[in-house]
C-alpha cells in the first residue's frame, strides 16, 4: 500500500466535521414499502412478521412490543424502531392507536445502523420533537389520501419517512442511546467507520488487523489504538461479538443449523464454533437454536401488516 496514502489518512483522522452525525444521517435512505393503522382494544394483539424494517408509533395509549428475546413497554408519543425487523407483537395496555408501516434500507453506511439494538424505543419522541410528530400526521393523511385514490402519494411518504428515520436515530443517541462516548470518536473518524462497515457487510472473512488496518486506509500501528478508541474495543474482539451476535440471529431468528451457522461466520469446525458461542452466551449453539426457535415460533404466523388486532 502506497505509504503516502496512510500517511495522509492518519494525519486526517482526527479531524472532525462540523457536524459528523447528520454527514452519517444524511447518506442513510429508507424506502417506506407499506403503512397501516390500527386501534385495537385492551389485551388485543397484533402479530408482525417482521420481514423488514419495521417501525411503530403510539399515537396513543400505550402497548407491550414483545420479540424474541425481549420486550418494551411505549405510550403515546413513544416512537420503536426495529432495524433488523423480525417477528413481534403488539398487545395493547390500554385502547391504542397504532402507526405502523415497513422500511427498506437502501445501500449506505453501515457504521451506525450495524450497532443498533433489536429494538429502538425513541421516548417521548413526539414530545421532544414536535416537528416530527406533524411528519409522522402527514405520513398518515398520505396514506389515506392513497388509499382514496390520489397519486404520488407514496413519494411523498418515503421522503416524510426518511425524515422520520432520521431524527428517531438522532433523538436515540442523544437521549443516552449506545455508548455515547463511543458514538461521538466514531463518527468523528471515518477511516474506523470503513473498518466497521467491512466487519458488519461480512463477519465471516477471516479478518486481520493488518487487512482491517488496509480497509481504514490507515498503518497497523496506529489503527488498532484508533479503532479501540473509537469503538471501545479492540478489532478482533469487536469482530468476534458481532460473529456471535449474527450467530444468535442466524440459529434464533432465520433457524440455520450450527454447522451452516459456523461456516457463514468463517470458523474451520463446528467445535470451535461452538466453544467461542459457549463462551459469549453462556449456552450452546444447539440449546439456544431450540429456545429462540421455539419463541420465533411463538410470535410469528401472521402477515407483515395487519390492522385487524386478534386477541
């Protein structure tokens, strides 16, 4: 690699945007694939499948989101994302009324959305932000504008939607989500974002720190402090928690077996797999594929949106 260019990239990486987190925002693009309402009763419940993207807003009352493996509790002006989708419900604490609808993430930066949690619960999201909520009123007049026939009504609702995404990942990290320290260095350092989009877009490569070091244009030596700053772990370790936290969703959610599961994630045996899955969940590959199988299986037979609640 042309040392010139290392030179040059570590010289840059402390430099920082005058404001790095909407540069991030700003190359994030959601397409809104579909939209529903709903106003089920107390102790109705709505199934989703989660096949995307999925969001929620409470517009009012309040509800239980329940997915494999946890649960939130949201009220009126409580906004969820789920960025990963996958199966869910909603049961309704009180008379709700829901807003639903599905996203489809187009190609863009992975560094911010690979690290976000199975379910994102922007608080309040409403209340603190007073100008997305009238976003989130359009959204739904579009929609039933649509549904009454007038055009270009879906343009309008993913450009409302874009905007939405947006200030609810802002508003997440603001408010405490994450690491905040973390989220500040990395979006401050590019040339570590690359690392991690390279680490998220394929965990299975048999990723060096030399070759990650390669990815963020940067020298080894300074690279893995870097790095370690950024993210608050060092880069194989970091790559090893994301093999596991894909390992869990491949096994859970998508019911791969253990010798699919290690292949896909670059381990030469199935034992390998299995002591390194043992050791960040405390379970084995198996006994965790039977327990999250058997919860998917729980929360999943109905169609992506239904505004028809069934108790």
């Amino acid at each position: 690699m042309d040392e010139t260019v290392v030179r040059d990239a570590d010289a840059d990486a402390g430099t920082a945007t005058a404001d790095p987190l909407g540069d991030l925002l700003g190359r994030l693009r959601w397409s809104v694939t579909s939209t529903d309402e709903a106003t089920p009763g107390l102790g109705d419940r709505i199934r989703f499948a989660g096949d995307e993207v999925t969001f929620h807003q409470i517009v009012a009352g309040s509800a239980r989101i329940q997915r494999v493996g946890e649960a939130a509790i949201v009220s009126a002006g409580d906004f969820v994302l789920l960025p990963r989708g996958g199966p869910h419900t909603v049961t309704a604490l009180e008379p709700l009324e829901l807003f639903s609808g599905t996203l489809r993430a187009e190609p863009g930066p992975t560094a911010l959305t690979g690290r976000l949690p199975d379910v994102l619960v922007a608080c309040r999201f409403v209340v603190r932000e007073p100008l997305v909520g009238a976003l989130l009123a359009g959204m739904r007049e579009e929609r039933r504008a649509g549904l009454a026939g007038r055009a270009g009504s879906g343009p309008v609702v993913t450009a409302l939607g874009n905007a939405v995404a947006a200030a609810a990942l802002r508003s997440w990290i603001e408010n405490g989500g994450g690491d905040g320290s973390s989220w500040r260095v990395m979006l401050r350092d590019e040339n570590i974002a690359r690392a991690v989009d390279a680490i998220h877009a394929d965990p299975g490569v048999r990723w060096t720190v030399a070759g990650l070091a390669r990815v963020a244009r940067s020298s080894r030596s300074s690279f893995a402090e870097r790095f370690k700053a950024a993210v608050g772990a060092p880069p194989l370790t970091y790559l090893a928690r994301v093999r596991m936290e894909r390992a869990m969703e491949l096994l859970g959610r998508d019911g791969a077996s253990v010798g699919q599961t290690a292949a896909a994630l670059g381990y030469c045996s199935d034992v390998g797999f299995s002591r390194a899955f043992r050791r960040f969940t405390g379970s084995s590959p198996s006994a965790w594929r039977r327990v999250a199988g058997a919860g998917a299986a729980a929360t999943a037979p109905a169609p992506a949106l239904s505004g028809a609640a069934a108790s």
